[in-house]
C-alpha cells in the first residue's frame, strides 16, 4: 500500500511540473498579448481559459461558462443583436451570483465588467459586423512607448554600430535620448514580444549604450526649414518646454523660452539627483536643442509674476505653458510646519542648484512611496545621513516607485516602514521635530483606483525618533496666475483638448505635468511633441521633421532562449558616499547580445502591414 501511494505521489510531482512548465509559457504568451487586439477577443480567451477551470461541482459555472462562450462567439460572428447582449447579461448575472467559487463568480463578474467597459465594441460588432475603428494590432514597444520612437529601427542602427543614426532616429520624436536612456520609466517593455521567447528586451539599456558610444551634442541636427516669421512662446524649460521648442524651431517658427530659473531643464535638472541623471549628461540634450538656432531663452523670468501673461499673449502667435509641477505638497497633520520638516521637492531642488545639506549624525524620515520618495532617502544617506527611513501607509508591493528603485535604496542601507500611517510630528522646545508618531495600518478592501485600502490597525501607535522629516506625498501645479489669465483648471491642472489645445483661449496651449499631475519625463516629452505639431497646424502649417535615416534590413529571428542583457551598478557601500553615477556601462559584447534578441516585429510581424508602425 505504501509503495502504490508513494508511486502515485511521484506521478503527481511529475505532473505538476509538466503543468507548470506549460503555465509559465502560457504566462508569457499573457504578458506578450499583441496591442491592438479586439477587446472582444481578449474576453473570449479569458472566458475560454476559465470555462476549462471548471470543476463541474455547480451548475451555473460547469453548464452557464460554455453558454457564455457560445453567446459571446454570435457577437464576434457578427450573427448576434440587442438582444442576445441582454442575454449574455442575464446569464453572466446568474453565473456570479449562483456560483460557488471564484472560478465561476469571478469569470461572470469580469464578462459583465467587460460588456460595459468596451460597450461600443459590442454595439459596432452587432451593427457594423467590425470591430471598431482603429483596432488593429501595432508594434507593442512603438505603442507603448508615449512619443512613439521607433524603437526597432535605433536598435538595429545601434547592432550596425551607427550610433549617431541611432541618436538621431530617436530625437526624431523625443529630443532627450540621454535622459531616457538614463532615467525612462521603459513601459516599451511592458509588451516586448520576446517574452514569448524568454524575457523583454532591455530598451533602455541599448539607448543608455548608443550615447555612452556617442555624446548626443556632438551629433548633427537635421537642417530646420526655412523661416516662417512666425513666433512661439514657450512658459517652462522643462522636459516638455524644451520638446516642444526644438520640433518648432526645427519647423522654422522661432520659439522664445520664458525660465525662471538660471538653467534649465525642469525636474530633470531640479529634481533628479546625479547619482541618477549626471547633470554634465543633461547637457549633452539641451546644447543639442539649443543648436537648432531658432530658440532663445530669456532666463530668470517668472511669467505670472514678473512679467504679465496677457503681455506675451499680445505679443507671438502661439503660447505653449508648460509649467510642471514643481511645488510639493504637505501633510495635514500635527507639527507638519514645526522646524526641520521639509518637503522633498523643496530639498531635491536645493541638491540640483549645488546646495547640498549636511545631515551629519541626523536621523532622517522620509514618507511617502513614490520615486521621489527613494531619490530623497538615497539622497539623504550621501549627504551623510545616520540613519534613513522611509515611512509608508501601505505595503511594499503597493508602492509607486519602480522597483528597482526600491531595491537599490533597500541595498544602500535604507530602512522601510511599510503599514505606517503618520500621525503626528514630535517636536522639542525650539520646535524642531523630534520624532515622527504613525499608526500602524493593516491591508483592506480594493478602493475605486484598484489598490488594497490601508485602515487603522487595533495597535498601539510607534514612535519613531528623528532630526529630520522630508515629506514625499506628492507635487503640485501653481497654477493661480494662469487661473487669473483665463485658463480653466480641474484640481490646480489645467485643462486641455487632447492636442494639447486650451479651448478657452485663442491661440494658448499647454501640456505636461501642468496637465496630467506629476508624471513620467516620456510622458512629458510626448506632450511637447503633440503641442509642437498641434501648434503647427494652428499656425496654418503642415510640417514634417524627417531624420533622413535609412533602417538597416531585418536579419533573420534569433530565437534561441538567450538571458536578458541588465545594468549593472557600482557597489551599494560605496556609492552611497557620493552623488557619482551609479550605473555601469554595457559592454560591447553584452549590446550586440541583446540587439540579437529584438524580433524585428517591424519587418516580421504587424509593422509590415499598412499602420502597423504607428
């Protein structure tokens, strides 16, 4: 009895690690689903997956899945009506609320999310027997990537070893290859089709390899055209400012710039420290925008405070604001104000202008969870800190910054206090803070952002001592001059149409973290190239800005299951010390490795077909 019950224990293991092995590529062929694909497609293979979950035990999941499947093909036959979507809905909210466990009453759940997020979807089947308009399948790095560079195209110019087609066939959509190849969030990646393979391409990495090779300053513009005599100003030399003057200048309109600061740059210069972005490299960006030759900067010039916005409304053609977000934002709890509590935007900006703080023997607090949040812990530990350690009000996984951003501050020494919401400040008889009060919290519900609720834990609130707090909780627009000038906001951002247009206002445009809250540099430079182009056709024009690079011709799919190629960084002990840049460089061999790995989805897969490159 023994040795049956062994034996069919090991065939079990065996079987499970065949299915897992199965799962992990189907797992794969999940992170890799093609964009672009009919949203009513995508229900089907999940409906299809879950029906064969099925245990069979209840009726409403063995018997109602099947039936869901077979109404939800009539639609995508272009053979259904009105009333079989009432029936798919009737029987996807018997199947939720009869089912007994989450195989069925979830499946259920997710069709009738699904029938009413993508409704017209359903509707145009029904009526137009089509999908609807633009769904069709695009390159996924192309797509995903917010300025739309043509990612497969630097790659192979980059396994060409021409570096300098690969910088400029970048800075046809995004004029900072630098500072992306530096601090770029990569959602390039997020679809990468070598997943299905083994795992994503290292985007980033490859751009980071091209202008270690090449300084993107010393590498030629394409010629602008010629003059227009038309004038832009631009409010804010920040990363979508500066995008958006050097694809103007580039068209031939002369752009002023209007910084309030003596350098500029924006957050990028202001709000990343060296350790990630070396600001010696920022400049390899902005002396290259700069020598577009249309562009002038009238430095330290505060518009809505020193100089009238009506004023340079009067006197160009087109007003592009884009101001950032550049204020932090403050807790609302006991002692926030008392001495030594800083916000992290305010300390991050003093480190950009060379003022750098000296927390010797301090012990530091840093709340909040966001990128911000690590570059102000890690910042604070290279200005000699004693100790640092952020505090959060929910888990680790909940956090907004990138991981890897998380890992490195962890390495370096880093504490995290996850679950701990701040409660109040401590403060000494000078007022200086002394120690930061939280409740700790325990994990909830999901709220309307789908991100698990922390609420109030049954616990004795902690106390944590410290000599310094900096508040990371977020950034802020002021926003209040512009309000004046007649540009409508919605919570201090401005609001725009989606060219970037403010409705209200002939002639005015805006974009960026102005806009959108504070967000990624590729969103902001995205948003400087569609306010460039939006400008342009207002302005009466049609331009179009050609690198004037020629793609090398695919070479044949390597599609051998190969390691991905990642950064490697200087050792945590050490560059803790210093605001030196903390990453490596990629080898020679190491890109050529990883430029192997791209598919060329341009030339093999959907980027051969019309619209496929967009």
């Amino acid at each position: 009895m023994g040795a049956k019950l062994a034996k069919c224990t090991l065939e079990q293991s065996n079987s499970k690690k065949q299915i897992d092995e199965v799962l992990k590529k189907f797992r794969r062929k999940l992170d890799a689903y093609p964009m672009g694909v009919c949203p009513l497609i995508v229900q089907m293979s999940l409906l299809h997956t879950s029906k064969n979950q099925t245990c069979g035990k209840c009726v409403p999941c063995r018997d109602g899945l099947p039936q869901l499947e077979e109404l939800l093909q009539l639609v995508l036959d272009g053979e259904a009506t009105k009333d079989t979507l009432e029936e798919i809905k009737h029987l996807a909210e018997y199947i939720r609320d009869n089912s007994d466990c989450a195989i069925g009453y979830e499946t259920a759940g997710d069709m009738l999310e699904g029938m009413e997020v993508f409704y017209d979807e359903y509707i145009s089947h029904i009526e137009n027997n089509s999908c609807q308009k633009g769904t069709e399948q695009k390159l996924p790095c192309v797509a995903l990537c917010p300025a739309h560079v043509d990612i497969p195209g630097y790659i192979s110019l980059i396994g060409e070893k021409d570096y300098a087609g690969a910088i400029n066939l970048i800075r046809k959509d995004n004029p900072f290859p630098t500072a992306c190849a530096m601090i770029c969030e990569h959602p390039c990646e997020e679809r990468c089709r070598r997943s299905l393979i083994d795992s994503p391409l290292n985007i980033r990495g490859l751009k980071k390899f091209a202008v270690d090779q090449v300084s993107a300053d010393t590498v030629p513009l394409p010629q602008s055209n010629v003059t227009t005599g038309k004038k832009i100003a631009v409010v804010g030399g920040g990363p979508s400012g500066l995008t958006a003057a050097y694809f103007l200048s580039l068209m031939g309109h002369k752009v002023v710039i209007y910084e309030e600061n003596d350098k500029l740059g924006g957050m990028l210069r202001y709000g990343i420290p060296n350790y990630r972005f070396p600001k010696d490299r920022l400049e390899e960006d902005i002396k290259a925008i700069l020598s577009t030759g249309n562009i002038d900067v009238i430095y330290n010039s505060s518009v809505g405070k020193d100089i009238p916005i009506e004023n340079i409304h009067k006197e160009y053609h087109a007003l592009y604001v884009a101001i950032g977000a550049q204020r932090g934002k403050g807790l609302r709890i006991e002692g926030a104000n008392c001495g030594n509590v800083t916000s992290a935007v305010d300390m991050l900006r003093e480190i950009g202008y060379g003022n750098y703080p000296d927390y010797s023997n301090k012990k530091v607090v840093v709340i909040g969870g966001g990128n911000v949040a690590m570059d102000c812990a890690r910042s604070a530990l290279r200005c000699k800190a004693e100790e640092v350690t952020i505090v959060y009000r929910r888990r680790q996984e909940d956090m907004t910054a990138l991981a890897s951003e998380i890992e490195g501050a962890v390495m370096e020494g880093v504490e995290l206090m996850t679950l701990q919401a701040p409660l109040n400040i401590e403060t000494d008889k000078s007022g200086n803070c002394t120690a930061l009060w939280t409740q700790p919290q325990r994990i909830g519900a999901y709220d309307s952002e789908g991100r698990p609720r922390p609420v109030d834990a049954r616990k004795e609130p902690e106390r944590i001592p410290c000599n310094i707090i900096l508040i990371a909780v977020g950034q802020d627009i002021i926003s209040s001059p512009f309000e004046g000038f007649g540009m409508p906001t919605d919570g201090n951002c401005f609001v725009t149409t989606s060219e970037c247009a403010v409705k209200e206002l002939e002639g005015v445009f805006s974009g960026g973290d102005c806009v959108t809250g504070p967000s990624t540099v590729i969103k902001a430079v995205a948003a400087g190239k569609v306010a460039a182009f939006s400008i342009d056709e207002y302005l009466g024009y049609h331009h179009k800005v050609n690198a004037g690079i020629k793609i090398p011709d695919a070479n044949p799919n390597n599609r051998i299951p190969t390691g991905r190629v990642n950064l490697t960084e200087r050792k945590p002990s050490i560059r803790k010390q210093d605001f030196l840049h903390i990453e490596n460089e990629m080898s020679y061999e190491e890109a050529m490795q990883e430029v192997s790995r791209c598919l060329r989805c341009d030339h093999y897969g959907c980027g051969v077909l019309e619209g496929g490159r967009d």
